[in-house]
C-alpha cells in the first residue's frame, strides 16, 4: 500500500488523475467492448477515498468542495499518514497509547498498524469536482430519517434484543462480520460503499452474468443480467440482483435482502438501484439509490471505482482468527467465577446437563 508523503504531493497527485481523464477523453478513447459488444467492467477496482458518506450539517446543501478545502483535507490524511507510519518507540507501554489515534479510535483500539489502513489519498471528484459527500440526494447530502412508525419499531427490536440473551451467550448473538458470514458495513452492500480497509473488487462478466468478488469477507455478488427476480420468500445476504443494459450503463436491481442483513437500520423491504458506467480507462462511475417505506424519501449517491494494478488476495477471516472464541471463553469464564465453580465442575456440570 502506497502513500503520499505530503499535501503538496497529494494535491499534485488530485490534479493528474484530474487531467489523466481529461486527456483520455480529448484523445478520443472508446469505451472498451466484450466479445458480445457491452462495455467492458472487467479488472480489479477501488473505491477508497477520504470523503465521507455523509456531508456534515454545517456545509448545508453544498455538494461541492473548493479547492482549497480539498487540498486541506488530502494535505491533513497525508500527514496524518506519514505520523502514523513511523515505528513504535520499543519502549513505550500501554499507558502511553495515543487518547486519539485517527478516525474516531483511542487506546487499545489504536492497535491497527497503519499499514492494514486503506481510506484513499484524495477526497472524490466527479467531472473534476471535489465532492463533499458521497451522498448527492437528498440536496442536504445526508440519508434521511425514518418515518414515525418505524422508527417506533426499530426502538422496539432494540428494546427486546436488549432484554434478550446476552451479545456473549452464543456466537449467533455476535455480528455477522464477526463470525465470517458478510462483509463488515456495507462493502459489499449494495450500495458498496468504502470502509477503513479493503476497499478492491474484482469484476467479471460473460453475456448473461456479472460477478462482483469483494475483498471485504471475500464476498461474491452473482448479477443475473435479464433474469427475473426469485421469490419474495427466497431471502439472500446480499439481496437478489438484476441486470439490464441501458446503453453502456450496467443497470442493477436488487431486492430480497435477508432480514439480518440491515443497512443504517433498514430492513429487507429496501430497494437499491444501482448504475456501472466506464467513463475511462481507469474509472468507472458508481452510483445508487436506495428506496425503503421505512424512509422518510429515498436517498442516493455516488462514488469513482478507479483501476488498480493491485492483486486481491483472499481474505482469510477465520484462518488464525481467535478473536471470537476468546470472547465466549471469557464471558464463559466470567460466568464460572460468578457462580464460584471452576472448569472441571463446570464440564462435570454441563455433562450431567445442569
């Protein structure tokens, strides 16, 4: 992973990609074409970019950045970057952990070498504007509210998970990204949105299919192009998706999702449409909506997938992994103390099925 070590070089770096584009459309570049004629998706892309999914409430319906405020954005990761790539002092202990390390982290959370860290270099342009959020509607660039009801029913699952079984009595109990099953947030989505980390896909495509593999969770999303959608009883973690041509757009339809795969505390009545388009060599432009009746309106986006050279390698999430068994053997030994027991009783216990 490669970082910039300056603003001024980030700034340089923002400027290039900028004109890159340009100069490919001013030299008459042509959308690249499978052997059935549709524009080609096909290599591994990125995402990752320092903008934020939501705008902050204080620049109000301004979609666009100045350059200057880009330039500080990109100049502050870089920096930030470059602190955080330096070696740990040997001597240091865990009293002298950073309160604040970046992102919202502290203490013993700072425990990520910022090598593993992949949030981008530059903030997102879309023909040549710095973005301030990657959602564009509504105007505010924020997703908007639930309505009353069910927002009434969200309060009330969480009211009844809380008066449930404990998050550490079983590993049903714990995250689906936790325990391998889907990629954390919504990486894999849809939408398919950046996280602080593996943010690459890897796309192919034959006439009748088109294949998203996700770093995250090393997911794979399977896009039927012209097919129907299956049953409303069949549920998928990742939603059922569709696929239509609209010119060289790649239209994708996804309904179906699987009730324990919520998005910002929607459900598996939401709909999200999303749109592939090549704009270059080395980009191709994302963009989605979302619709639910658990919104007060929809709400939409957009984002750059951009080339890159890297390969994707297979994300190992159980493989040397002993974070999940280390919570419930914990919680299970704090249960023994409580109850003043040690393992062998509780084993003779648990034998005898008291």
């Amino acid at each position: 992973m490669k970082y910039r070590s300056s603003g001024a070089r980030v700034l340089l770096g923002s400027i290039l990609s900028v004109l890159c584009v340009v100069s490919a459309s001013a030299a008459g570049w042509k959308v690249p074409r499978t052997a059935d004629g549709k524009p080609d998706l096909q290599g591994n892309w990125t995402n990752a970019t320092l903008t934020q999914l939501e705008r902050s409430p204080a620049q109000g319906d301004r979609k666009v950045l100045t350059a200057e405020e880009a330039q500080k954005i990109e100049g502050a990761a870089a920096e930030h970057v470059e602190e955080n790539a330096k070696p740990t002092d040997p001597k240091l202990g865990i009293q002298d952990l950073p309160k604040d390390c970046g992102y919202g982290f502290s203490g013993t959370n700072c425990g990520y070498n910022n090598f593993w860290v992949d949030r981008g270099t530059q903030v997102i342009r879309i023909n040549g504007e710095p973005r301030s959020s990657i959602i564009t509607e509504p105007a505010n660039g924020r997703i908007p509210p639930m309505t009353p009801a069910a927002g009434k029913e969200a309060m009330a699952r969480v009211a009844a998970f809380r008066k449930g079984a404990g998050p550490v009595d079983g590993p049903e109990l714990r995250s689906l990204g936790e325990r391998c099953l889907t990629s954390f947030g919504s990486s894999a989505g849809p939408p398919m949105l950046p996280l602080m980390y593996n943010n690459t896909y890897s796309i192919v495509q034959t006439p009748d299919t088109v294949m998203i593999l996700v770093e995250m969770i090393h997911d794979a999303r399977v896009v039927r192009i012209g097919g129907k959608h299956v049953p409303n009883s069949v549920k998928k973690w990742y939603g059922d998706s569709i696929g239509r041509w609209e010119g060289d757009t790649l239209v994708v339809e996804t309904t179906n999702f699987h009730p324990m795969q919520t998005f910002r505390g929607l459900g598996p009545d939401r709909k999200v449409t999303e749109r592939f388009t090549r704009v270059s060599a080395d980009q191709i432009l994302y963009q989605f909506k979302v619709e639910d009746p658990a919104l007060t309106q929809p709400f939409a986006g957009e984002l750059p997938m951009n080339a890159t050279p890297d390969l994707m390698y297979e994300y190992a999430c159980h493989e040397g992994n002993y974070a999940l068994p280390g919570i419930l053997a914990g919680a299970r030994e704090e249960e023994r103390q409580a109850a003043g027991k040690t393992v062998k009783q509780d084993e003779a216990d648990n034998e005898k099925g008291e």
